[in-house]
C-alpha cells in the first residue's frame, strides 16, 4: 500500500500544474475508507476541476451565435432602405415647423410615432420580397441570410409576420389617419408588389414595380408624413408648401431612378426568372445612362429653383448643394465598370448616398 500511495504522490505533483486544487486533497486520499470511494471522490474533483470550462464555452458559443444572428437580421433589414425611410420622414416632418418654439416634445414624440411603425413596415416589404426571392437571390445576392440559408423560410416569414402586426398596432394605437393610412397602403404595395399569386407579383413587370417605389418613396411618404406632423402633431390646418411641392416632384424623379437603377447589379439573375425589368428589355448601358441623365436633369432644375428664391440662405444652400452632388455623380458616372457587379453595385449604393443627401437639403428649399 505504501508504494501505491508513493506512485500516487509521484503521478499527483507531475500534474501539479494544470490540477492544482487536487495537490491539497492528495495527502487525505490514503485516510479514504474504501477504494471505491476514493475513486468517485477523485471523478468528483476532475469534475469540479472543469466544471467552469463548459460553462466559459457555452458562453462564448452564445455570444458569437447570437453576433451571428444579429449581423443576418442587419442584411435582413435592407439597413440602406431604413436609412431612407428615417431621412425621409424626418425631412419632411420639418418642413411644417414655422418656428423653433414648434420644436418642441410634443413634435419629437410625433416624430417617433411616425419613425418606429414606419421601419417596421419597410422591414416587412423587403422581407417580404426576400422570402419570395430566395431562388433569385441565390443568383444575384446570396449573402441575403434567406438566400444564404442562415435564416429558414419560417423564421423570414415570422419577422415579417410579427413586423407588420406591430406596424400596424402602432397606426391604430397612435390615432393618425395619414400615418395609418401611409402603412396600409405601404402593405399593400409591397404586398403586391412581391406575392407571387394571380395579378400580383408586379416586380415582374417594369412598370408596375416601379410606379410601386416611386408611389411609396416619391408621394405617401411626403404626403402623408407631412399632414401626420402638421395637423396631428402640430394642430394647423393642412397646408401644402413650396418645400413641399418640391420634394414630392423630386423624388419622384429620384424615386424612378431607384426603381430602374435597382435591377442593373440583378440583370443575370432577373433574365434567368423571367423577371422582365427595364435592364432585361433594354441592357444596362442605356438604362444606366438614362438612370444618370434623369438625376442631372433633377439637380438643374433643383438649381434652378434654388437660385429664385428670395431668402439668401436657402439660395445659397440648394443652388451650391445641387451643383456639389451633379458634379460628383458625373464624376463617378464616367468611371464606372459596366461589366463589373461589383462595380455596379457600389454605384447603386452611391445612389443611395444621394438620396440621403438629398432629403438633408429639401428643408433648405423655400
């Protein structure tokens, strides 16, 4: 027994670093009453001895599914589509403010009545889209997490399902005929504009899909935002401005150019599935081209009327603002790779970035 007990010392010390909580226990291993016994309590300290590994483990596999997770709804969301729509109704939502008193808390929490169900709607659209698009979007975005298969088809359809039911909650709950009147018909258009059913699915022809971006981001959104802030939040009597005016006309240029431009990185994929939109009929060089000319043709007359207004700041701002983003999309018009997806895409994003900068000048225009 001795010479056990000595090898068991032996073995015990050349472990003494990685088990150091065991050395204590060695010297009352031999008083242990049975071999038996000795042997469970030895199992029980190796399993106290790891018992924090698994835990560090599980918790680490949490945090970085969970990171994972995230990061897919971030690509779910289309976060460049809820970029707009937050410019969008902010812009327009100054544009019945007459004086900083109007800035008040009553004019921001309006404000976030109108944001929240208004990004919940727009994460249902492209959602929506996306779920009906998985095979498409294998093709021309297979980094989409329903493409991409990080996200089943029942947990797409429970976001979008769950977004909705909320969006809507909130436009009744908040009382505002334009506000609940902009989701509804948001909903519809997005509906019809995705569903593959009989008469719907309008994304398969060019005209429909785009009179349902250019309806959304060029006319409900500046309407209905509009009378939301000045009647509901604001308590004035519904009247249309010269601003006004202006933005709805000038996104619905912009808007139509989102609509064309939107299919030149997705021309292979669109031919393929039979989608017949503007890039399939007539090839990416010319609606580019055309996408571009519309948008230098919006700036003119941006500068234009700009340059007739009587307040100096306003002139100052829309005219040398207007000329600053026509100058710089020329510029990159002219270097871009047609042949590239690549390319184009980052152009479209570029696209993107001018309509955000576009709805940070609208209230400058008086």
């Amino acid at each position: 027994m001795p010479n056990i007990l000595n090898k068991s010392n032996v073995c015990f010390r050349n472990y003494s670093q990685r088990f150091p909580t065991l050395l204590s226990n060695v010297e009352n291993f031999a008083k242990l009453p049975t071999r038996h016994y000795r042997i469970n309590c030895f199992s029980a300290a190796l399993e106290n001895e790891y018992a924090s590994k698994p835990d560090s483990d599980h918790s680490t596999s949490f945090r970085t599914g969970l990171s994972k997770q995230l990061n897919a709804f971030y690509r779910f969301s289309r976060p460049h589509t809820v970029i707009g729509t937050v410019l969008g109704i902010t812009s327009v939502s100054l544009l019945p403010v007459e004086t900083m008193v109007d800035l008040s808390p009553t004019f921001f929490m309006g404000l976030v009545k109108a944001l929240v169900p208004a990004i919940l709607m727009n994460i249902y659209v492209v959602g929506l889209n996306q779920l009906f698009d998985v095979e498409i979007d294998k093709v021309n975005k297979p980094d989409l997490p329903l493409a991409s298969g990080e996200f089943s088809i029942a947990i797409g359809a429970a976001i979008v399902s769950s977004f909705s039911l909320m969006s809507f909650a909130m436009g009744f709950m908040f009382q505002s005929p334009p506000l609940l009147y902009a989701l509804l018909i948001s909903f519809l258009l997005g509906s019809a504009y995705s569903v593959d059913l009989p008469y719907l699915r309008w994304k398969r022809h060019a005209f429909f899909a785009a009179t349902c971006i250019l309806f959304v981001r060029a006319i409900v959104v500046q309407l209905a935002f509009f009378v939301h802030i000045q009647k509901y939040v604001l308590g004035r009597p519904v009247s249309f401005t010269r601003s006004l005016v202006f933005a709805t006309a000038f996104m619905c240029f912009f808007s139509t150019v989102i609509a064309l431009f939107k299919d030149i990185p997705d021309v292979e994929g669109d031919r393929d599935f039979g989608i017949q939109s503007f890039t399939v009929r007539l090839g990416q060089e010319r609606v580019f081209w055309l996408c571009i000319n519309m948008l230098l043709m919006a700036y003119g007359t941006a500068v234009v009327i700009g340059a007739s207004s009587s307040f100096l700041l306003s002139k100052l701002v829309t005219v040398l603002g207007h000329c600053t983003l026509a100058s710089i999309l020329l510029v990159r018009a002219r270097s871009i790779d047609l042949t590239s997806k690549a390319s184009v895409t980052s152009f479209y994003m570029f696209i993107w970035k001018l309509f955000y900068a576009e709805y940070l000048l609208i209230p400058f225009v008086h």
